[in-house]
C-alpha cells in the first residue's frame, strides 16, 4: 500500500476495525473508504456492488461482522450463519470483480477444532469437531477463509486472510451478559473499586490458560501481512504467549488499582483448558507482538475511565 492508496476499511467503528483505521493513520495513510451499517448494508448485495462500482477501493480490510456471545449464537443461529455468509460472500466477490489490489479477511481462532492440539497450527483447520457453542459463527467464518482462497486459486485475486486469538483493546463490548473475559473482568473491578467492595467473583478456577493480544497490536499485524504476504493459506495472529485466567484477573485488579480478594467460583465452568496459537509462520514474515499484555490492559483502562465518563 502507498500513502495516497484508497482503503476500505469495513466495519471500522468495530473493536478492530477501529484499531485498523487508528494503527493505518499512525502509519501515514489517510485515504479511507468507511461506511456504518445504517450507510450501507453489507448483506445486499446490490447495495455492495453499486459502492464497489462508484468508489473502486484498491485494498480492503474486511472487518465487519455479526459477533456475539454463547448465548446470542445459541439464541440467533441463523442469523450468525446468514448475516455473516452473506457479508463477506458480497464484499470478496465485488472486490474481486472491480479490480481491487487486494483483500484481507479476517477469521478468529475460534473457530478452530475445540480439542486441537497446543499449540495450533494453521493445518489444524477443519482437523476436528467445532465448538458447539459457537458453530454457526465457525461454519460461516470458514466458508470466508476458503472463498478467498478459492479466488485467489481461480481468479488470482490476492486475498488472504487472518486468524487472531483472543483480542481486548478500546471499542470492545462491556456488557456483563455478553462480553469477553478482559471487558468483563475489567468492568467487575472497576465497579467493586468503586463500591469499595472486599471482594470479587471470578467465574471458574481460574487454572484454564488463554492467550491475548491487545488490538493495536492486531492491527499492525494486519498492515504488515496486506503489504508483506501474499499465500493461500491464513496466518495465525498471535503472541506465541498465553497466561492463566488467575494471572489475568490479578494483572487487571492491579491496574484498575482494586484492593479486595479475588474469589473464584468453582461451581461455573473453566471452558477449555487452553487455546493458545503457533505463531510460527507470522514470526517467518518479520511481524512480533510489540504491546505487552499489562501495557496493554493499562492502555485499555484509560479508555475505559473516559468511556465511563462520556456515557455514564
């Protein structure tokens, strides 16, 4: 990409999507394409071919997606699977048919086989059965991974794609009923803080270990790989790195500056053991995580504390 090049960025107010665009004008580019839901409807696709058609972006990250919770994938499994066919089926043929440099996509270890082996490789893919709570989402995001593939077999189109672990990072969703660990535990202290409560449930053990990547981090990932990889298959994103969920929660009580006692509920469930990444063939290409994980979650909280202050 130059500096001058005309980017699409879809679904740019999203928790990555907006690290993109941040990360992309650190950089030095500053010539986007962006559009909210309301400004266009990525699930039609006469409304996606008449952008594509007027604005021909020349590189496109491809960010937007229907996300959620177990709960809403076990209550809208349709709607995981529909929504998110349809959004990236329209976004990588129209970018295919009016001649865009290239596109990256981007997938989520998620959807990875819910026993694969640690750590997991790319080749793991498809190795095994999918988490049941998440399915609908896996099945959609896989067909994502292999039309790009496809194109790229077929057409030439260059589209590759991406496969992040675990992200955290401004923009995130802090709801309690459907937010991820980091958002979630991170609002839990902050509210215990507050209140001066003594102590704090964390769900589980506390033993399961999970890897996290701070989404600025992510972005630059991204950057390297549209201006540095051009393979068929996708690339795990990643710290090579994982901590425990006890490790997590005390790293965010620290920053948050909580001084009660974690107290860890047994009775709910830990999940799987561990889901960490290889990143050995995103190491091969140059790119390292640079951002820290306490770093990282210092970073977050201030955003938090003036996300708290602007919406109450």
């Amino acid at each position: 990409m130059k500096p001058d090049s005309l980017i699409y960025v879809a679904g740019h107010r999203g928790l990555v999507g907006s690290a993109l665009i941040r990360r992309l004008e650190k950089q030095g580019y500053g010539n986007f394409l962006t559009r909210t839901s309301k400004e266009l409807d990525l699930r039609d696709q006469a409304q996606v071919e008449q952008f594509f058609k007027d604005n021909k972006p020349e590189y496109v990250f491809l960010a937007a997606a229907k996300v959620g919770g177990i709960l809403a994938n076990a209550t809208y499994p349709a709607d995981f699977l529909r929504d998110n066919l349809l959004i990236q089926t329209n976004v990588i043929d129209a970018a295919y048919r009016h001649d865009a440099e290239k596109l990256l996509f981007l997938g989520s270890s998620c959807i990875y086989p819910k026993l694969a082996p640690q750590p997991m490789t790319e080749d793991c893919l498809l190795s095994g059965p999918l988490e049941p709570t998440n399915e609908w989402y896996a099945i959609a995001k896989i067909s994502g991974l292999k039309m790009c593939a496809a194109y790229k077999r077929q057409y030439g189109f260059n589209a590759i794609s991406v496969m992040p672990t675990n992200l955290y990072g401004p923009n995130d969703n802090y709801d309690l009923e459907n937010s991820h660990v980091v958002p979630a535990l991170m609002r839990k202290c902050h509210e215990a803080k507050e209140a001066g409560e003594s102590f704090l449930e964390v769900w589980g053990t506390g033993a399961p270990r999970r890897e996290f990547l701070y989404v600025d981090d992510m972005a630059d990932a991204c950057i390297h790989l549209m201006n540095n990889y051009d393979g068929e298959q996708w690339v795990n994103i990643g710290v090579g790195e994982d901590v425990t969920i006890r490790e997590l929660a005390e790293i965010i009580s620290d920053v948050v500056g909580f001084e009660g006692t974690l107290s860890f509920n047994t009775d709910k469930p830990d999940g799987t053991p561990q889901k960490l990444l290889d990143v050995g063939k995103l190491h091969s290409t140059g790119w390292r995580s640079k951002i820290g994980l306490r770093e990282g979650v210092a970073d977050t909280y201030e955003w938090y504390k003036e996300f708290r202050t602007q919406n109450g």
